[in-house]
C-alpha cells in the first residue's frame, strides 16, 4: 500500500469515528469491516516471541499486544508493580500505559513510554475491550472512583486495519463530593528533537540512524473536547477527549499522518535522492522548513523518500555527511511528481586500523577541525557509530564520512596502546584509505582491566543504546565488564555475541540496585526474561538491609560481588541523620560491602572538605571521598577502592578514563573466569587507574590488599607503564594515609629514576616505618593531562593518575592493627556551613 493510500485509510478510519463515537459502558460501536490481520491479545509463556523488539522495547508477561498490517503496539498489563524504566516516573509504577510503538515487523521501537495524561498508579484493571464492533480492537486502562479519591478514568487504546498509529481516548467521571483538578497533558519518552506545528508535536528517534519518528495531537472528534492543560471537574462533571498517536520513518511521515486528518487537502511527496552518477543516497535527511521550524525526514536505504503532507510550496535542505548541503523547493499536490534531487560527491576516510599482527581490533576515531575548519557533529553523544566528534568502532575496518576541510585525525585503543595521530585535507569528493597500526606499548600481562558500573538505556536515566555501550567499552579496551543496569537484571552477553566481540569483552548478569540513598552494584545473578526488571530484588533506604537483600537474592553466593557506588561516606559511615554529630554512621555497613567508590584525583587531598564555587559563584562544600577513605582505613576499615567510568553516554561520560586492572590467570577476555577475577578483588588485589599502569608489591611478593611483614623499613617494588599519549612526572607514596614529603619523588627532584620510555619508572623503595602501616603508591602526571587520548570528551583535562589498594605491613609481629589517626581533622559530620569549613581548614 503506498503511503499516502494509508494516510487514507488512517484519515477515513478517524473520520468515521469521529461521526459517531460513542463513549460508554458498552464500548465503542462504529461498523467498519474486519480484516484478518487485526489482533489483540495478552502475552504468555505460549506467545512471548510475538511481543515486538526495538531499542526501547519492553513487554513483558501480561502485558496486551495490538496490530494491524502496519503498526504494533504494546500496551502494560494492570499489575501494580507494572513500570517503565527507571528514569520515567521515579519510585512509581505505571500500568496501563503504551509501552511499544512500532512499525509492523521492523522490530524498532523508540518509545519507553507513552502515558495518557500522566498516568501512573495502581489501576482497576487492564484488559481487552469489547467493542461490540467488527473490525474494530481496543484495550482498556481503567480506575475506578475507589481507588482514586472519587475519580473515575478510562484509558482506551483503540486500533483499526489501515492506521498507521492509534487513537487514544481518556474519561473522567468525577464521582466524589469535592471538585477534582486533573492534569490532562501526557507523557512521551525518551524522543529527542521534539517539534509542535500545527499544534501536532512529533519527536525523532534519539539516534537518527534507527530511523523512527513519533506524533501526536489532540483529536476534535464530535463529543470530545479539546482539553486545557488543567481541568477542574466539579461533583458529578465528566470529560472525555482523545488524541491520535503515529509512527513512521522519520517525525515528517509522523506529522504528515496527523496532518492530513486536519485537512482535505494533501498529497504526496516522492523523491529519489542520487548521486551524479546515479547512485543512490541513502544517508540522506532531507530538514523541512514549516512555519519557521525545521521537521526531519529520511530517505531509506535506495534514497528514497515518501511522505504525505498539506498541499502547498515548501522549501528545505538536503543533508548528508560528507556531502555539500543542498537547498531543495518543491510543491505538494500539484502534479509535480517524483522529485530528484542530485547530490554532490561524499568526501570521507577508509579506515584500516590493526594491531601489529594485523589484526583489525576496535578503536576510536577523533577528527578535530583545525585552521579554521570546526569539528565535524557526526551525531549524539549516547552512540558509538558517530558521536561529536569522535568515532567508536567495533571493527577496525570502516568508512567515516567527513566534510570537506583541514583535520587533525587521532586514532587510540584504550591506555594500553601508543596513539596515531595525522593532520590532513580532505577536498570535496576525497575518501583517502588511512591504514593505521597500533602499537601495544604497556606489558600488563597477568592482568585484566575491568569497569564495574556502567549503563545503557534499559537503565532508565539514559537512551545510550546497549551495543553503543558495549563498542564504547571495547574500543577503550576495557576486558571485563558486567552488566549492571539500574534497578534491572541484565545480560549484556547476547550484544557481544552479536557484535562478534567475544574476543575482547566479557560480562556476567548483574545489577545496580538503586533507590533515592546508596546504591549497590553486585554480580552475578541470573536475568528472569519477560519479567519485570528482569526479576529484579527492591531497593531499602536502609543499605545495610539493600546489602543483605542483595547477598541471599537467588540464593547465598559467597562469590558474589557486592560495592557500593559514589558512595556519600559521611552518612554512610560517619553521621547517618545528617545532624552534625557522628553517630557511626550505618554501624555494620563497611563488613557488608567488598568495596566502594571512593577513586579519585583527590587521592592527594589535603583535608577531608574544600570550598568549590558552582558557574554563578556561589560557595558550597564538597566532601573528598578519597580522603575520607583514607580516614576510616585508619579507622579499621577494609573495603576496597575500586575506579569505574559509570558511564551514561559515550563521548562526554563515556567509557575509558578511570578503569581497575585485576590480576588474571588469562590474558584472553573470552577465557576470564568471574569466580577468579571476583576472588582477587574481594582480597584487594586492585589496581585503580585513569591512565598509567601501576605495579606495586612488597620485596617479598605481597599484592595490594595483603599483609607483609617489616621491621624499620618497608620494602616496596613500584614499576609505572605509560603509552606514549600518557605522561607521570611524580609519585608519592602514603602511609597511613599521609603523603609525606621524604617520600615524594618527582621528576625534577629525582630525574634519574624517570625514563623516557613505556616503561617510565622501575624501582624498590625504601620506606621507613616505626608502627604498623598501611602503603599506597601514587603514580601523578602533575604537568600533563590525558587530551591526545579524549580529546573533546571530559575525561580529557585530567591529570594522569595510578594508586594500588593498601598493603598493610605488620612491624611487631602482632598482626596489623590501626592507628586510630584522622590524619588532621576530625572526621567529617554533615551540614558544614561554608563558614564553619573555611574556620576549619584555615
């Protein structure tokens, strides 16, 4: 069916319900006919394959499944503890509303929810409605007045053969004896780029390469109105309105679906877009210009474009990367035709990248503009396949559209390897081929690096796609990754598999359980599909009883991992009420956790608050969890530090920078055992790194983590391994959380212990110790940052920076014990005023 044919049916399908739709009890009864491919059903174990995938697509067990010939749509069953992802109505569940809005068959659902008039809450029932009318199918959302105050409401998802979307009506019966205030207006998520014209708002796909647009309006069907923002219904009073929701390709097919109910006049628009020698565009969007605001569509993979619209002239611009954009004029609705529109030549770079074997192996592409030129967009920040102005690639053999112009060109591959770097013009139809080796300069055999936080979409709080995260996490070599989505039980290992990454990345199913106090990561568990959350445990403000819940879910696991995230140290451990005054915080939460979050370049902080100004200048204080962890390892405590990106995009908050390594008995990521890796960093055997690759033992072999023996004097082997983009010029050791200045080697001071070389320092040190003391090494760039590496991306100012976990060395022979020391200052209560922290460090 063409599209502009279904543009009718929609239209037709509206208008004959608009004629004489009737809401009540009995249902909604408009004769149309029945066609076969019109369905409605609830999703069980027997049909869970038939729910429809996407991006954002989230049916479960229980939930109702519509379709007809063009569109699927998932709508959530009545359970209360029905939800959407974490980040859409925090802490409350939303049953009843449309989870999954797709194109039949395509598998590419954009939406994690659509919620009429906000709803959320416990609901009465979900079920299929009987609408008394052939082919006709509906579901109903429905509350009734007891569970809601005296307020009734109805949400119908109604759907007919030909709608390339659905119709939407919500009633309210106020059936209490005081008015009731409802909000009418209604919730989308994640959509981005988000446009109103002609009161008709459409929302794109928050990676333009799916290729999915989202619209909806208001309906003036006869017996609805057109509703404000905020209605109040007195006693007795009721109102019903409704609102059409498509999807397309693109937001214009979207719009153009919703627009043509609100005109008779419409028509087609066809366009073929080429090249000069005919080839067909198929990168190509085309911005349409429409009462001052810019409406996307694109072309499919044949450069095609179809979309149906109001008659009229209109003007846009044709736009492909690498290619010169191109203002087009065209008119709809009078016998033009087909468009064809002819784009210049794509200029762009073939890439090559291997390791010294040969071996294509993933990476990442920086292109930064230089004598003039800007750097190229080449799409959001969440993805790996062009974000800013970086590239992140799973393989090593691709082509990057580029514009034309002058460019720096930076390819790396994570910390462990040296960085290619090349300046070069690239004119108007040029796609030179760059082969590009790159070099394993720091040896860290016998190790594995590892992130233990990281997220994609289904957490909730951000829409970076699942395989963008995984490329991300591969092309900064990062080894062993698990799965830790908010509030969710996950397996990334499917998308590796797919991504033919099973060389260079491993996970295991976890979790980050996560609630309005701390948060937890932990691992393994094992993921219950087509559940809620994945089977998911609940979070407890209390993190001592989040900590116990996640320690016996599915059963003990004396393996299982358990941190604790960016972790507020001062409730956690020193003053729980937040009232100034220590009380210990949560007494018997540092035995429960293996290690928390408390890496840093405030490793070498001076007190355990500072003073930071925010972009207006205001003063506020911030706590240094570094130095407070220092604090309480004197204290007695032994949770680790562990370095992790939590990432929640790929350029900006990506992947790389911070990191652990871990040792390993295997050097391959599809060989690494969990139960091993997991072993040795529960003994602290951790290394925490944005950068330099730090090795430090005792004389006698003791790992971080471990107790060694001494008398007077410490012994301690320090080898630092830098690539070539990753410079230290000092290192300090702590003990006892102290940095002393006998023990402060830098490369001015002691130049001869510095190499120009991966390897920059090789050396034992002799530290001299009169009690029991727990040793740090601190590998510092204090005049270098890690730019050539991230570019434009936040990791790039910092200073490179390397510290082990403590190993504790035991003078007298009588086992380690504390000093007691909170290393100047007492330990920190909650609520300093920035007076009061200015009169303390002062």
């Amino acid at each position: 069916m063409k599209r502009h044919q279904k543009t009718k049916a929609l239209e037709q399908g509206y208008l004959n319900l608009a004629k004489g739709l009737v809401l009540t009890l009995s249902g909604l009864i408009i004769a149309t006919s029945a066609q076969a491919e019109l369905e409605v059903f609830e999703i069980g174990l027997q049909n869970r394959e038939e729910l429809p995938g996407g991006k954002e697509a989230d049916g479960i067990l229980g939930d109702f499944v519509m379709r007809n010939s063009l569109v699927e749509i998932v709508i959530g069953n009545g359970d209360p503890e029905r939800k959407a992802d974490m980040g859409t109505f925090w802490n409350a569940s939303s049953p009843g509303c449309l989870y999954d809005l797709t194109l039949r068959d395509e598998d590419n659902d954009q939406l994690t929810v659509f919620a009429p008039s906000g709803q959320k809450g416990p609901v009465s029932h979900v079920r299929i409605y009987d609408t008394e009318t052939e082919g006709r199918i509906a579901v109903e959302a429905f509350t009734a007045a007891e569970r809601n105050l005296g307020l009734e409401t109805r949400h119908l998802y109604v759907l007919e053969e030909g709608w390339q979307g659905l119709l939407i009506v919500t009633s309210h019966h106020n059936q209490g004896e005081k008015p009731r205030r409802v909000t009418t207006g209604d919730v989308w998520k994640p959509l981005s780029r988000t446009e109103r014209i002609r009161d008709i708002m459409t929302g794109d796909a928050v990676d333009p390469a799916d290729r999915t647009g989202y619209a909806y309006t208001w309906l003036p069907i006869e017996g609805m109105e057109i509703p404000d923002a905020q209605i109040e219904l007195q006693p007795g009073e009721s109102i019903s309105y409704a609102r059409g929701l498509s999807v397309g390709h693109s937001p214009a097919e979207a719009w153009g679906l919703l627009a043509g109910l609100m005109s008779d006049n419409r028509g087609p628009l066809t366009a073929l877009i080429t090249d000069s020698e005919g080839n067909a565009v198929s990168g190509a969007q085309l911005d349409l210009k429409i009462e001052g605001k810019t409406l996307i569509a694109y072309a499919d993979l044949k450069g095609e474009l179809e979309l149906d619209l109001p008659l009229g002239t209109y003007q846009g611009v044709l736009k492909c990367m690498g290619r010169a954009d191109q203002e087009v004029e065209f008119r709809v609705g009078y016998g033009d035709g087909q468009q064809k529109w002819v784009m210049g030549p794509q200029s762009g770079i073939q890439f090559r990248v291997m390791d010294t074997h040969g071996w294509d192996i993933p990476c990442k592409v920086q292109v930064l503009g230089r004598n003039g030129t800007p750097s190229p967009n080449f799409g959001p920040a969440n993805r790996a396949h062009g974000c800013k102005d970086q590239y992140h690639s799973e393989v090593g053999e691709f082509f990057l559209p580029v514009p034309t112009g002058d460019y720096q060109i930076v390819v790396t591959r994570g910390i462990e390897y040296g960085h290619f770097a090349k300046e070069i013009s690239l004119r108007e139809g040029a796609q030179p081929e760059m082969l590009v080796t790159l070099h394993r300069q720091v040896d860290t055999t016998g190790w594995i690096s590892a992130d233990y936080h990281n997220h994609s979409t289904p957490s909730g709080d951000n829409q970076c796609g699942t395989d963008d995260r995984l490329i991300n996490l591969a092309a900064e070599h990062i080894e062993y990754a698990p799965t830790t989505e908010h509030n969710r039980l996950y397996d990334w290992t499917p998308h590796i598999e797919k991504l033919g990454l099973k060389e260079e990345l491993k996970t295991v199913p976890g979790i980050e359980l996560t609630g309005s106090g701390a948060h937890f990561n932990s691992f393994p568990f094992k993921p219950t599909p087509y559940l809620q959350d994945g089977g998911a445990p609940k979070w407890n403000r209390d993190p001592r009883i989040t900590a116990l819940t996640l320690r016996g879910f599915q059963g003990e696991d004396p393996q299982r991992w358990l941190h604790l995230n960016h972790p507020n140290m001062v409730e956690d451990f020193i003053d729980r009420d937040s009232d100034g005054r220590w009380d210990g915080g949560f007494q018997g939460l540092a035995n429960m956790i293996d290690a928390a979050e408390t890496w840093g370049l405030g490793i070498l902080s001076e007190a355990p608050f500072s003073i930071v100004k925010n972009g207006a200048g205001r003063e506020s204080v911030r706590y240094s969890r570094e130095f407070i962890w220092l604090q309480m390892l004197n204290q007695g405590h032994r949770y680790w530090c562990i370095a992790v990106a939590d990432a929640h995009s790929v350029h900006g908050n990506g992947v790389g920078g911070w990191r652990i390594y871990v040792p390993s008995s295997t050097d391959r990521p599809e060989e690494i055992d969990w139960v091993e890796i997991t072993q040795q960093s529960k003994a602290g055997r951790i290394i925490v790194t944005n950068g330099p690759f730090l090795e430090v033992q005792s004389h006698d072999g003791v790992l971080p983590g471990g107790l060694a023996r001494a008398q007077d004097v410490a012994r301690v082997d320090v080898k630092v391994q830098c690539a070539d983009w990753v410079s230290i010029d000092r290192i300090q050791v702590l003990v006892n959380g102290r940095a002393r200045k006998d023990l402060n080697f830098t490369k001015e001071s002691h130049p001869d212990w510095f190499a120009d070389s991966a390897m920059v320092f090789n050396r034992q040190l002799e530290i001299p110790v009169s009690q029991d003391s727990h040793i740090i090494v601190v590998a510092y760039g204090e005049n270098s940052d890690l730019s050539i590496g991230y570019g434009t991306s936040d990791q790039a100012p910092m200073n490179p920076c390397a510290y082990n976990n403590p190993i504790f060395f035991d003078v007298d022979g009588n086992g380690f014990q504390p000093n007691y020391d909170t290393l100047g200052y007492d330990l920190p209560a909650a609520g300093l005023s920035v007076e009061q922290a200015k009169t303390i460090l002062h």
